[in-house]
C-alpha cells in the first residue's frame, strides 16, 4: 500500500529531516525549502496534508497557503503554518480558513504533533459523514466523547457517565449486529492514535467478551472499561505524550502516572461502574508484580483487569505510532504470547489469540500499513 504524501515546505533543513522522520510510518513526505518550488507540486501532486513555513526561499509561506486556496488539486487540503509569531493576521488567516492550524516557530515536537494530529483527524471525521448510519454514529459518539474528556488538563474534571454509556451502547450494537469490521476500517484513518487506541481497545475487549459468551449488560461494561483505560492521558504533556521516539526514564515516570489519573478521574465522575474504574487503574499491572502504578500481583488484579491489560498491548502492538510501524496482527498475537506467563495471564491470552484468529479481528483491527514494513 502507497502511504499518502504530504508537503512540508521549510526553510531549516534539520527541521525538515526531523519532520520527515517523525512521518516516516504515517506518510511520504515531499520536503522543500522554495515557496514556488512548493507551489508547482501543490498543482502537480494530490496531499494529504501540508506544513508551511512562513519562511521560505522566493516566496513567503503565507502566499503559498493563499495560492493552495485557490488551486485545483489542493484546494481543501488541511494546512498547517508554521509562523514565526502568532500575529493577528496570522489569527486571522485561521478564522477564515486560509491555514487550519498555526504553530509558532521552535514549537516542541510533541506539541506540534498534537495539533497536526487534530487537524487531520477532522478531515478524517469529516469522511465519516458518508458512512452508514451505524458506523458513524459509533465513530461519532466516540470521539464527542474523547473530545470531552480531553478538553479538561486536570483529573479533577468529572465525565458524563451517560455518555461513556452511549459510546458503550452503539459499539456493542455494532459488534452484535456484525458491523464492528467496518467501524474498524474507519476508524484507522484517523490520526488521533489515543483516540483510536481508546476506542480500538474497547471494540477488542467487548468483541472479545461477545466470542466468549459474556452477556450484553456486560459487554457495555467492558467496552466502557476499554474507552476510558487511557482517560488519565488527559493529564499528560502533550511533549510526552505525542513525542515521536522513546522516552527517558523521567518521562517514563510521567506517563506512568496516567493509570491513577484515569481513577481520579472516574472517581470523582457519579455513576462510573466500578469494573471501569479498576481497569483503569489496572490495566498496566502485570501478574509477576512488575506492573504499575501499584506493583499488585496474581489475584490481586481481577479477571477485567487482566482481559484488559491484554487487548491494551495488543492494540498498541498494532497500531501505527510516530515512533514505530504497527506490527503485523500475527506478529503482535506472538508477541502476546511471549508476555503469557510472567505478564499476562496464560488462560486469557490462549482464549484471546483463538478468538483473534478464529473471527479475522486481529486484521480489522490493523491499521493500513505498506508490505515493506
Ligand atoms: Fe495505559
Ligand atoms: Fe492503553
């Protein structure tokens, strides 16, 4: 499969490797330094996306954002400026459309990942709009939902518990009514990965509990429990969490706190199950003791917990992140194995890998990715 293009147009060379790194499993990147340069491949080539450095060799970034309005093959393509300062022109040319995002210059990596994420992941939901019904309103519940949650930065911000319910009912409504291969198909064109990683994680473990005989009620409990596991991300830096490489040990201490940080913030949200709650704060447990945030082992970790650990490495072992390709399912569903025993429970992960394989799942849950990979 061909990846799509995108055009980052920069004059600073570094910053033009760094970004092409930074895309080189999502994307091709087409760089250039020259603002006409840019402006012959935005009439040669179709893109998905485009970054525009206000500086640029001939032409200002700016006029090259206007002259992409204007033409033929590029016209709606998400635009993201880069300016040397966020003036009210600059504001202005967001309010009206001209660029959909702006960062400043110098930007951290992590932050400006976020907002181009965004950005391209409203094109993507825009696209939903032409699904069946079904489909999108699964898509589209889901993600008002992670909007909610992630507009607050603190995890003393309740959620609505009524609205993790719905994302629940229609995600279980999917599955029972055999559609959840077409959410799933839709859903990885989104850039959003801990939107998709949230919802991926929840159409596993309630797939996963429909195979295995769980009755409804229970299986919106699961799919609630797989949507909110990661909540506690809302308190993360978006440096931590959108950087595009490993992180050091006082980031790893960070991201760590996100576990107790979905409990928080499920605690103090009034009707929030309390199976949700404790796969939350669970799901990085493991069964040798070695986990977080508690260090809990054995039969300290309930049987959701443990189910839940392992959709969560599962998905995450999939999905394409800035940092890594998604691997192959079959490759992911080893990889699984290999954590049986010391870090997952050997009976769920035996029961898991069967049903993956048995149902075709573990390829609807796979994000496109090229064969070289
Ligand atoms: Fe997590
Ligand atoms: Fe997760």
């Amino acid at each position: 499969m061909q990846r799509a293009k995108i055009l980052v147009a920069c004059q600073d060379r570094a910053a033009r490797q760094r970004l092409a790194e930074t895309f080189r499993f999502r994307y091709q990147t087409v760089a250039v330094d020259d603002g006409w340069l840019a402006l012959h491949l935005v009439n040669t080539t179709a893109f998905e996306a485009m970054v525009i450095a206000e500086r640029l060799d001939s032409l200002s970034g700016l006029d090259v954002a206007v002259s992409v309005r204007e033409s033929h093959r590029n016209a709606e393509v998400p635009i993201m400026l880069v300016a040397r300062a966020i003036t009210p022109a600059i504001r202005e040319m967001v309010e009206t459309g001209v660029v959909d995002r702006c960062v400043a210059e110098g930007v951290e990596t992590g932050a400006f990942l976020f907002e181009f994420n965004s950005m391209c992941g409203e094109r993507a939901e825009r696209a939903w709009g032409a699904l069946d019904d079904d489909v999108a309103r699964v898509l589209g519940t889901a993600r008002r939902s992670y909007n909610r949650v992630f507009a607050a930065t603190t995890a003393d911000v309740p959620f609505d518990a009524a609205l993790l319910d719905e994302v629940a009912t229609h995600l279980v409504g999917a599955i029972q009514g055999g559609r959840i291969s077409a959410v799933m198909g839709a859903l990885q064109s989104h850039d959003d990965y801990t939107f998709v990683h949230s919802l991926s994680v929840a159409a596993v473990l309630a797939f996963f509990g429909k195979q295995i005989g769980i009755r409804e009620g229970d299986l919106r409990i699961m799919a609630q429990a797989g949507f909110a596991h990661d909540f506690g991300k809302r308190v993360m830096p978006h440096a931590v969490l959108y950087k595009p490489g490993p992180l050091d040990t006082a980031q790893m201490v960070v991201i760590r706190r996100h576990a107790a940080a979905a409990g928080q913030i499920l605690r103090c949200s009034p009707g929030i199950p309390s199976e949700v709650i404790n796969v939350a704060e669970r799901h990085h447990e493991r069964l040798d003791g070695t986990g977080y945030p508690h260090g809990l082992a054995g039969a300290q970790i309930d049987d959701l917990s443990a189910v839940a650990a392992i959709g969560d490495v599962f998905s995450a072992l999939v999905d394409n992140r800035c940092y890594k390709p998604g691997y192959a399912p079959e490759e992911a569903l080893r990889m699984l194995g290999d954590m049986a025993g010391p870090h997952l429970e050997p009976a769920y992960v035996k029961t898991f890998t069967e049903v993956m394989h048995d149902t075709g799942f573990a390829s609807w849950v796979a994000p496109p990715r090229e064969s070289s990979l």
